[in-house]
C-alpha cells in the first residue's frame, strides 16, 4: 500500500531532478507541470486501468511528465542565469571500482527482476 501511494509522487519528482540538473532550459513551470502531472496521470491510471502492474504504471507516468516537463520548458522563454545554480565546476567522474561494483548491483537487480516477476 505504501509503494502505491509514493508511486503516484515519485515519477514527478525524478523528473525534477532529472530535468533540473542536467537540462539548463527547465523552467519551473515545467517542473510544477511535471509534479502536478504525475498525481493525476498516476490517479487515472490507477482507477481507469486497476489491472496495469505498479512498475509499468509508473513508468508511462514518467515518461508522460518527462515529456509535459519539456514541452513546457520549450514553450518558456529561458530562464534568467541569476536563478541558476552553476554545476560546471562539478566533477561527476567516479572511480573504475565504482563503476564495477554498481554495473555489479544492476546485474543482480535485473536477475531477481528477471526471476520472479
């Protein structure tokens, strides 16, 4: 019961961030779209097709905000650079055995996925 409810939040909410630090046009309509979208295409989902399994709901969730998020954006003029925070001088690089270990995790994750969906 409870991952049913975060789902209705979650897809939204991985769109934000998503959106808002890797793609510098996201405007905050957009992401208000995005959050708004995911209850209520989540909510329709949920009472118009009972039977769709949890994951495969979120998923088109995700997608569709995703997309209502870009849309926006584009739609919006760009944003003012004061707003923005600046991440260029971020350094995103992880280590080989990082990379191992969660390549590692992934693998295992998709074999349970795999096995007993």
């Amino acid at each position: 019961m409870a991952q049913e409810f975060t789902g209705f939040f979650t897809p939204g909410i991985c769109v934000i961030f998503l959106l808002g630090m890797f793609w510098e046009r996201c405007t905050a309509v957009g992401a208000m779209a995005a959050a708004v979208a995911s209850v209520l295409l989540s909510g329709a989902l949920y009472l118009g097709r009972p039977s769709l399994p949890f994951m495969d709901r979120v998923g088109l969730v995700f997608v569709a905000c995703f997309g209502v998020a870009i849309v926006l954006s584009l739609l919006q003029g760009p944003r003012e650079s004061a707003l923005r925070v600046d991440l260029k001088q971020v350094d995103y690089s992880t280590s080989v055995g990082f990379n191992v270990a969660a390549l590692a995790v992934t693998a295992i994750l998709a074999g349970v996925y795999a096995a007993w969906w």
